[in-house]
C-alpha cells in the first residue's frame, strides 16, 4: 500500500508541475513534431477566412510582434 500512495504523490507531484508550466508559459502545446505548423497548416479548419476569434488572437499577436521589435 506504501508503494501504491508513493507512486500515485510522485504522479500527483509531476501533474501538478506540468499543470504550473503551462499555466505560466501561455503556449499551446504541441506535439513532438511541432504540431501543424510544421507541415505547412496555419489552422485548423478548412475555411479560407477565419473565425473572427482567430482574427483577433492574429491581431493581438502582431501586436505583441511590433511591441517586442521596438
């Protein structure tokens, strides 16, 4: 019973450490590979004009991009 409740805090402990990471670094998670990006996909969805919640995180990103260069 010692080993199960060792296993499943050392478990806890690293889900809650991942959990903290991603909540401080903001980024989607992506696979090994890069995720679509690295295949050329911007998005997700087929359309040719995107939602208007991808027009604005495009906006903000650019944004973000021009704050950073100056």
């Amino acid at each position: 019973m010692t080993t199960f409740l060792l296993v499943f805090a050392a478990f806890l402990v690293i889900v809650l450490a991942m959990s903290v990471g991603y909540l401080v670094q903001r980024k989607s998670i992506s696979g090994s590979c890069g995720g679509l990006g690295s295949v050329g996909i911007d998005k997700v969805c087929d359309c040719d004009d995107p939602c208007d919640k991808r027009k604005a995180k495009i906006k903000r990103e650019q944004m973000l991009q021009e704050n950073r260069i100056i």
